[in-house]
C-alpha cells in the first residue's frame, strides 16, 4: 500500500507477522513501537523518526483520530491517576527501572558532564556540550546565589548541576537520588573534582528531608511525581524553603490540554511517569504558600538536545547491542526517536519555574538573571572573597 503524492522522503516499512498487524490497528501508540522492538516490523527506507514526521505532521496535535485510538487514549486518561501511586517505595521502583541501568550505556550518547536533561542553546550551531553548559548557567541566573548558601537539588542526577553550583557560587549543595548509580557516580566525580567538601549526594526520597535550605532546584525530577503527588511536592518544597529562599523547577511540560502519559513510555521506559500540561501545576503551587515569581516555556531545546542524543545513540549502537541486546536497542532507538518527534510535532516543552516565599525576596526586573549568565558565560564572574570561602 502506498500513501502521499511521492514528493516527500520515501519511509518503507514492511511489516513480517499478522499479530503485529492486529497490535497495530487496535492500538498503534502501543502496538508500533512494540512491533518494531520485537523484529515484528523493519524500515526498508527511513526511520522511526521519518516515520514519526508523517504520523504527526498529518494528524496533528490530537492523534487520536480512529475510534479504536480515542476508546483507548479515553481509557488511558482515566486511569492516568491509578497509573501514579507513587508513594516512595514505587518512586524508588520507578527510578531504578530507568536510571539504574548501566552507566555505560548512558556515556555513549550523554556529554561529559553526563547531563540527562533539555539542554539550552543559545545559538543553533552549538554543540551538546556547550548547550549542556549554557542550561546550567541559564538555571543558576535565575537561583540568585550567595556564597555560603544552602542549595538542595532534587533529582540530583550524575551530580553535574550540583557540582557546577558548589565550584562556580561557593554555596553548600546537597544533592537527593533514588538511583544507587547515579549516587555511586556523583559522590565520586565530587571526590575527584575535590568539591566534596561542598557538595555532596545522597539516596533519599525528597519527603524524608529537613530544611531550612536557601536555594532549591529541581531539573528533569518532576516528571516523575506524578499526577496525584503534585500537591504533596510544592507544599514539601515551601517547607523545605528558607523565607527568603527562592527555586527553580525545570521540568517537561505539554503547551496543549492534558493528556496520559504514551503508553509505550509509560510501560518501557518511564513507569509511574507522568507529563502535566501547565493547568495541573500551577493549582498545587497556589495552595501550597508559594510564588510564582517568573515562567519560561523552552520550545524547540529539547528536540535539539535529542536530535543530538540520538544522532549520537545511533554512531555507537552496535555498543548498545553489546551491552543488552538487539531488542534493547530497537526499544531505545525508538524512545529516543518519539521522543523527539513529540518535541518537534507535538505538544511538548519544558518548563522553567521560578517560585519564591516573599514577593521582595528578588530583584524588582529580571536583568540580574541576564547579568548572572552574562558573567558566567563569559567568564566574568567576580572571585569569592576569603571571608566567603
């Protein structure tokens, strides 16, 4: 069967089983990507992503066109908060179904600073590593640090934003992980980079710790909450909080009306993961005592940072291979791949939060935030006086 007028880029597929035809046309967000990663369903031409381009740029924002697409999407939603119990011992599940997996496979196509996160690019032409390096000094101008201050992270990663705060401000960071390899790592690097003295990382739930701290940032945690703890998250946070503290949340977000999570992601790749359209945040932010002080909606960023991520996936695949096995790599070509496509064709972005106690807690117009990431990518910044240190 052949569709389209021939002018676009050819895509082929071709499809080897009946069973992955009946799994496609009963629910094809599902039934696809599994198809593909079970050798059911192979490109003779294109890719994921080309394929993907198709799919979206003639459906549309709302995919779910077919009745057997809407009954399925319809049940999805209502279930969506079932879907999200993520009380603490499903949280560390969770997180170690994804980030527990082998640092190996993550070093292939991550920077050096293993940032698992949307990058910033601040020109089109820049590099990973350098958008990797413009996202931490965009997200630090807009925590407004003070040598000496106490930072939490929250979702700390492999340590990267921690460890940039604690060399390039002087402030104490503690850094929170439900990942034992993320944890091993970042203690590590903070030992070797000999900033262990000011950063350091532990494996715990962020509903366990005790504040005060002056400044709080989350980068890539909040998407894994979940729907029904939004409330419990912001009211933690605005206890953990020093009144005159202020926060950065950095999270994807949908510029669209809410939607669940893809089923595919929600079953292999991020369980318990949910992606909220602004709509459901801000009412949990509003009864919790804080103040939305400053919004930005990051476009286009993360395409590009997977375009990148992928592009890289794919130059060392066969590594992939090695490390897991033909399946594995089929199942993360395609989540790097859909992922991508939903950033660029579809609904999603990030989102950056700036959220305060106090309303004079920060400077009256945002030009400190410019001249912060002006110093710090420039190089600009003033030395710590010894007093500081």
């Amino acid at each position: 069967m052949r569709f389209g007028d021939g002018t676009g880029e050819p895509v082929h597929i071709v499809i080897h089983t009946r069973k992955a035809e009946r799994a496609i046309a009963l629910d094809p967000s599902l039934g696809f990507p599994e198809a593909y990663m079970d050798g059911e369903l192979d490109f003779i031409e294109g890719n994921p992503l080309e394929f993907l381009r198709i799919a979206y740029q003639n459906m549309g924002l709302s995919a779910a066109h077919s009745i057997t697409m809407r009954v399925n999407e319809g049940a999805r939603k209502l279930f969506r908060r079932l879907q999200q119990i993520n009380l603490p011992g499903k949280s560390r599940e969770n997180v170690h179904h994804h980030y527990d997996l082998s640092g190996d496979l993550y070093r292939l196509f991550l920077d050096d600073d293993m940032q698992y996160s949307c990058a910033y690019f601040p020109r089109p032409d820049a590099t990973l590593e350098e958008a990797q390096l413009a996202k931490k000094q965009h997200i630090a101008a807009k925590l407004d640090l003070k040598p000496g201050q106490k930072v939490l992270d929250i979702g700390s990663g492999w340590g990267g934003m921690g460890l940039f705060l604690a060399r390039n401000f002087n402030v104490d960071v503690l850094g929170v992980t439900l990942s034992t390899e993320q944890l091993t790592v970042s203690n590590q690097r903070a030992a070797d980079q000999h900033l262990d003295n000011r950063a350091r990382f532990e494996f715990a739930d962020y509903r366990a710790l005790k504040g005060p701290f002056d400044r709080i940032v989350s980068v890539g945690m909040f998407e894994h909450v979940g729907l029904n703890h939004y409330r419990t998250f912001f009211e933690k946070c605005a206890e953990l909080l020093s009144d005159d503290g202020v926060m950065l949340l950095h999270t994807i977000g949908r510029s669209y009306v809410p939607a669940p999570t893809a089923a595919f992601i929600r079953k292999y790749i991020f369980p318990g993961g949910y992606i909220p359209s602004l709509s459901e945040v801000m009412p949990a932010i509003e009864k919790s005592g804080l103040i939305v002080t400053d919004i930005e909606i990051l476009r286009l960023h993360y395409a590009e940072t997977l375009k990148a991520w992928r592009e890289r996936f794919m130059a060392k695949r066969d590594q992939v291979v090695k490390i897991y096995d033909e399946r594995f790599a089929r199942m993360w070509e395609f989540y790097l791949a859909g992922s991508e496509a939903s950033f660029r064709w579809q609904e999603m972005v990030n989102f950056q939060i700036q959220l305060s106690k106090q309303r004079e807690t920060l400077p009256l117009t945002r030009d400190y935030m410019f001249e912060a990431e002006r110093q710090l990518t420039t190089g600009t910044r003033p030395a710590f006086s010894d007093a500081a240190e």
